[in-house]
C-alpha cells in the first residue's frame, strides 16, 4: 500500500472501445482490505483471458498493490502494454511508489554509429500502442517514440511508461530507436524512465541554447552511468524557432554526442509569423542555416516532416529540394511517406556513375604519385573528389554501390 502520506484514490490509465486496439484500460479502485478483486471484460478472453488475469495479478502483487477492486477492460493488449497500463494506474491511484512492472527485455541491437543512414524518421505517437509493433516492417531508417507534441498533457506519465516498456520489449529490427522528449523541465523526468533502457538516440524539442543541450547531455551521462550503460546514446537538438535558428552554430556544438540538427518548421513559422507553404520560400534561410552550422562541424543536417500526407508528389518535390540543399534526411508522420523520401535522398544511378569515375581517377592518380587527378581531358578539381567520395559512401550505405 502507499507510503505515508500519500493520498489514495481511485485512477485509471488506457484506452478502450469499438475503434481501440492494441490496448487496455485499467481502473483501480484501492480499499483497506479484502485482497484483489479483478474483472476482465476481453474481446479474446476464451483464448487469453486467464494469461491476462495472472498477469494482471503478478503486476498489481510486483507492485505492491494488496487491496483493490480491479476492472480491465483489454483491446488486444501485448504483455508490455498491459504491464505499462496498470503501472500508469496504480501511480496514479497513490500506490506503488518507486516500483516498476518491466516486462522481459530484448537483446539490444548493435549501437548505433554516429553517421548511419538517417533518410526516414517515422515518428509514433507514444500514447498510441497499436502503431508499435509493426512499425519496422514499413523500412524507415529510424522510428521516433513520440512524448512530445503528439502525447495530450494530462496522458503524459502514461506514455513515458509506455514508452518504456516499449524499448525493453519491441525489437525494431534495423530500425534506429529514438525518443522525442518533452521540453524541459519536463524531459528530465522523461529521461529518467527511458535513459535505462537505452534508446539509440534522443530528440531535443524546441532548443534555443546550447545550454539546454548541455543539461540534457550530462543527465544522461549520470543516468547511463547508474544503470550501467556503456553504449552512446546520442542527441539531436530540434530548432523550432527563430532564436534556435540564430542559435544553430553553439547548439551544434553543445555537446559531442550531437550527431545532428534538425528543424520544426510548424513552430518555426508560427515563431516567425508566416504560412508553411508548399514551396517553402519562408523557411529558406533558416534551413540554409542550419544545413551549414550541422556541415561546419561534421554533423548531418535533417530536415522537418512534410504534413500533407496525400500529397506524395509534393512530398517528392520537397525531399529532393532539401537534398539538394545539404540535408540527409527528414521525418515523416505516415508509413506511405518512406519510399518517397528514400527515393529523393537516394542519388541517382548517373551521379553514382559519374561519382565512381571520379574516384576511380583519384586512386589511380594516388597510386601513380600524381597530385593532379584528370578525367579523360578534364582537370578535377579536390573539393569536386572529395564530393565524389562523400555520394559514393553514402551510395554503398544505401546498398546502390557494392562494396
């Protein structure tokens, strides 16, 4: 039961209903004695519902909740979510306090580099379960567990639980995890429930100085530290507005875990008081700032979400302006957006031709000890090689090259 002190309450957490799914909705009513009562009202109850009563039983006892009326009512909920949901509840009702439901953790992938592909960001609400699981097969190069904009604020606790368990149990594939955390003050308590279980990258939202990057950077470095982590975790500082932007340089620099900047342009434009457009004139400088801030200290420039998501023909539009630009990669809010983006990031097979020529003209004139590399009757110029050896790299990354 709660410790001194602490008011006791009925709560609830999750969600159910004919258009819910994937989840579960916990009420705990707490009372002085007479053991769990729990209910279960379940779609799949004659096939799973005795494995989510005992579940539901160890999570309350692993609690330390004794006494309670428990109803749940379950929308096809994984273990982990199901876990997360009566955590939420319990917390919120004054009980378990300090205590965990962690649910069997995957092996972690192998750490994710510094410079990897990062073309598609697919962000997930992280309220929302049911867009979890299935997330890796839609092939972004990144997911993004989502405690920010997309989470409503009295839902917030329930996420970075959520969020949490989702880590330790879901395994991506070759997807690179992140997390998107809530502007600080907040994010600190996010950091906290998501830091332990190593995400590959975190998402800074709506940075305006490098101070701000610094304070997050070294939380994380106590909190891998008393958990034992030994991998990088890196960070991606998200300018939304018109100080982030003029900012760029210095919050780049924050931190050497920084690996890239990205930009909000919904918040940037609202910040500067003009209409996202299709085109993006209104955005031009301080995507150009920013492109060349991350590029001045040998980090990848990413681009923001393109919003409509019937639009694919402007979405292509957009991805190949933004390459073309300086950027690596964007985000995206819909699974029907990746191979779109990955298209307009990808080189096309004439430059990778040309590229390959080039490089090939510069080993051979390494190898002869020239110091002037020509192709056919053309003088090559360094900055022009080492462009050509940048696409290469990023073609063999992408799988268009063999290495």
């Amino acid at each position: 039961m709660p410790s001194t002190g602490t008011k006791v309450r009925a709560a609830e957490a999750g969600h159910y209903g004919k258009d819910i799914r994937s989840d579960l909705h916990v009420a705990i009513e707490p009372r002085e004695g007479g053991g769990l009562e729990i209910t279960l009202e379940s779609r799949v109850a004659p096939y799973y519902g005795n494995s989510i009563l005992t579940q539901t039983r160890q999570t309350l006892e692993g609690l330390g909740v004794k006494h309670a009326r428990v109803a749940v009512h379950d929308e096809g909920a994984l273990p982990f979510v199901i876990s997360a949901r009566i955590e939420t509840a319990a917390k919120r009702a004054g009980l378990a306090s300090g205590q965990k439901s962690l649910p069997d953790k995957v092996v972690l992938p192998e750490p994710s580099a510094r410079d990897r592909l990062r073309r598609s960001r697919l962000y997930l609400p992280g309220s929302e379960p049911k867009y979890f699981i299935n997330a890796s097969l839609h092939g972004p190069d990144a997911i993004i567990l989502d405690l920010e904009d997309s989470v409503h604020h009295g839902e917030k606790d329930a996420a970075r639980i959520l969020v949490r368990n989702t880590l330790r149990a879901v395994d991506f594939g070759a997807c690179e995890r992140m997390v998107r955390i809530n502007q600080l003050p907040l994010g600190l308590e996010d950091l906290v429930e998501i830091i332990p279980e190593a995400p590959d990258l975190v998402l800074i939202p709506k940075v305006e100085r490098p101070e701000q990057v610094a304070e997050i950077d070294r939380m994380i470095v106590e909190l891998k530290a008393r958990s034992g982590i030994n991998r990088p975790i890196w960070l991606m500082p998200i300018l939304e507005s018109a100080l982030g932007i003029e900012y760029a340089m210095p919050i780049a620099a924050a931190s050497p875990n920084v690996v890239a900047l990205t930009i909000g342009l919904e918040d940037y434009t609202a910040d500067m008081g003009v209409v996202k457009t299709r085109e993006g004139g209104e955005s031009l400088y301080a995507r150009t700032r920013l492109v060349n801030a991350a590029k001045a200290l040998g980090l990848q420039a990413i681009d923001s979400v393109f919003g409509d998501v019937g639009d694919l023909d402007g979405l292509r539009h957009w991805g190949e302006n933004s390459r073309a630009l300086g950027f690596e990669g964007m985000g995206c809010i819909h699974p029907s957006q990746i191979p779109v983006i990955h298209e307009a990031f990808t080189p096309s097979q004439a430059e990778i031709d040309k590229a390959q020529k080039i490089v090939a003209a510069f080993e051979d004139a390494q190898q002869r000890g020239l110091g002037v590399v020509s192709l056919g009757s053309k003088m090559i110029d360094p900055p022009v090689v080492q462009r050509a050896l940048k696409l290469v790299a990023r073609a063999k990354a992408m799988g268009k090259v063999n290495s």
